[in-house]
C-alpha cells in the first residue's frame, strides 16, 4: 500500500489505500503484538476547535501504541485564524511535529494548512467531512458482515460531515449508500457527484420506510451538530418521522444492525430500545475508532519536523 500523505476527506485515498487501511486495523486488533512502533521519536500535533470524546482518547491512545507523542492543543491556547493566521500556525506546528491533526469548524482550514506545509495533516472532523469515522465505520461493518461489497448502508437524518464521509467509504468499498433526509437537508449534491465519479452507488431519499428496506446497515446521527444549536427547535421540526425506532428497524429486515457515531439523543434521532438492543453496533464502532486511527498513522508519510514546514 502507498503511503498516505493526507487525510481531509476520504477519497484523498485511493482504492487500494483505504482496503489496506481496513486490513492493516483488523490484523493489528487481532495481534497487537504485530503493531508496528511507525511514530517512534514523533510527535503528533492534535488541534481541537471544537471539544472531543472519542476522537482525542481514540488518537492518543493510537499515537501511543504507536511509539510516538500527542501533543494536544485547545483552540484557545492557539486562537487559529484571530491571534495567529492558520498559516503562521501551521508552519510551527510542522516545526516540531511530524504529523498536524485538527478538528475545526471550518474545512477550509485544514485546507490552508495541507497547502502551507508538507507535513502529513489529518481532518479528526471538519464542517465538510469526518474521514477518521468513517474508517471506522466501515471496519465495523466489514468485521459484522465479512465483507463490504454490495452492503446496503441506509443513513437517515442530516445529509452531514458524516454522511459525505461515508459517501465516499461506499465508492472505494463497493457498497451502496442511501442517504434520507427532510427536505432542505439532504447530503451535498457535489459529494454525491464526487463519490458516483468514484464508482459509487450513492441515492438520495426523502422517505426514511422506504430508505431503509432491504438495508444491511442502518446508520444515524445527531439532528442539531456542534455550531447549530440556534437551529436546534427548528430542526426538532423538520425532522420528525425521521427517529430510528423499532418500527423503521423493522422496515429494514431482520438481521440489519444499527450505527450512530455518538453521542446519542435517546429519543430524538435513536429510540432507547434500537440504540441499546441486540441491533446495535455502536460501542464495536466507537472501539474501532482507535484501530482504524492506529492504521491511518501508521501509513501516513511522516517526515522529520522542518523549520516552516518547508519539504526537504
């Protein structure tokens, strides 16, 4: 497998790339003692705009295994973009750093940084994408069903950063991907051309029942995402109908299982009794947030920090 040299959004990988991301983290996971230490003497700068979970203790712990140093930074301590331009702080970070993670509002930032330096830069989640997740996703779904060919994945709620991301898991994967939405919210016409142009089999839906029949997969995310809560009531509206219950599970067909990347609004996008049945997937998934990590740095082409972050 080639080295990887970024990570925005998923299909900066090929093909290729991404199945050998999904084997190297399903090989490790089964014998950690093959893990590679690939970031010994590396530190990895970890920038977060926005808090984290899953995503800080996934990487750190991943970037431990691996040998190297996280080095975590909250926005305030950086003030990216108010009191240092993303460029001025991408040149130092790549100054002491062998690979630059950040999760920001923006997309356009990681954007400017993988622009500025030729330090490896890794999307932990942007406004347009969270590649990070859906490698873990699709591990996830791999492991249950044993292979990803023809699944059918039904995400019902925001036509999101999650939703692109796995948009473009489907097209290097081969399976198919249906995204249902309200009106008005539905996944971006340009990621759904970009992932057909890749091969995929991506379809837009208005109607959840319908969305969800015959799917192997069926995958939901929070209504009202960090930056939105203005548009919390409104959004509570429009998406009525679209809950993932019994009765949509049901919809679906036996033996389909449940996804959400959390955190969880039991009783908004989830009922209880989906979100903590037999159905469910989600703490295998939110575990496979560190295995799938551990594999995307241990294929990243990490080069020794350079003043500015200048290529050598």
């Amino acid at each position: 497998m080639s080295l990887v040299r970024r990570l925005l959004e998923l299909d900066d990988l090929d093909r290729a790339q991404f199945t050998g991301l999904l084997d190297h983290a399903e090989a490790w996971k089964r014998d950690p003692a093959s893990l590679p230490h690939a970031l010994a003497g590396t530190s990895v700068a970890m920038l977060f705009q926005k808090p984290s979970a899953r995503t800080r203790i996934s990487t750190e712990v991943a970037v431990t295994d691996l040998g190297g140093h996280a080095v975590v930074l909250r926005n305030e301590e950086v003030g990216i973009g108010g009191r240092e331009s993303v460029e001025d702080v991408a040149r130092t970070l790549a100054g002491y750093c062998g690979v630059i993670m950040a999760r920001v509002f923006d997309h356009a930032v990681l954007e400017t940084m993988a622009l500025t330096v030729a330090t490896p830069v890794v999307n932990l989640l942007s406004d347009r994408a969270h590649p990070c997740q859906g490698l873990a996703d699709y591990l996830t779904i791999r492991e249950h069903f044993g292979s990803l060919d023809g699944r059918r994945i039904t995400y019902v709620g925001d036509g999101n950063n999650v939703a692109a991301s796995l948009a473009f898991g489907a097209a290097l994967s081969g399976a198919e991907l249906t995204v249902a939405t309200p009106p008005g919210y539905e996944l971006d016409p340009d990621v759904v051309a970009r992932a057909r142009n890749l091969g995929g089999v991506v379809e837009r839906s208005h109607d959840p029942h319908e969305a969800v029949r015959g799917a192997d997969v069926v995958y939901t995310d929070v209504w009202t995402s960090m930056g939105q809560e203005a548009e919390q009531e409104l959004r509570r509206t429009a998406f009525q109908g679209f809950c993932v219950d019994t009765a949509l599970m049901a919809a679906a067909g036996p033996g389909a299982v449940f996804m959400h990347c959390l955190p969880a609004h039991r009783g908004e996008e989830v009922s209880a009794e989906v979100i903590d049945g037999p159905a469910s997937l989600v703490w295998e998934q939110a575990a496979n947030r560190m295995h799938s990590v551990r594999s995307l740095l241990a294929s990243l082409d990490v080069r020794p920090p350079t003043p500015g972050g200048r290529r050598t």
